[in-house]
C-alpha cells in the first residue's frame, strides 16, 4: 500500500471519527487540534490497528499525534 492510499484511509477515519470535514484535516495538526480527546485518539488508533493488522507502540500514543505521523508508523509497520 503506497502512502497516498494509506492517507486517504486516514483521512476518512479521523474525519468520521470527529465528525469534521476531509478538507479540514491538515497533516501536521495535532489530533487535539482538530477537537480530539483521548477517547477519540484511543478509538482511531484501534481502528487503525484493525484495517492494517499492525499494533501501535507505547510510544507513538503518547506523542501528540497527527495523520502525517501516523502515516509514516503507518508505512513503516506494515
């Protein structure tokens, strides 16, 4: 899967899963910073984990995160 297909996924999880509009998703934003709480970051997280059948470190939860970083755990894991 090439980096461009593994944005768009996502893209579409966080954008479903804090009801927010593909266009508003910048890739550097924190997920806080586009109005994510921990529960919503736990939650995209384990549905990111599901669809690529990878397992998230320890680590990369407690950063802030943002799509551009997990796209790249993302493209490195899988």
């Amino acid at each position: 899967m090439n980096h461009q297909e593994i944005n768009k996924i996502v893209t579409k999880i966080v954008s479903r899963k804090l009801k927010i509009s593909k266009d508003e998703i910048i890739p550097d934003f924190t997920l806080k910073d586009l109005g994510a709480d921990s529960l919503d970051e736990l939650e995209i997280i384990v549905e990111l984990e599901e669809i690529f059948g990878i397992t998230f470190s320890d680590d990369i939860q407690s950063e802030d995160l943002n799509p551009m970083s997990l796209c790249r755990y993302i493209e490195k894991n899988t």
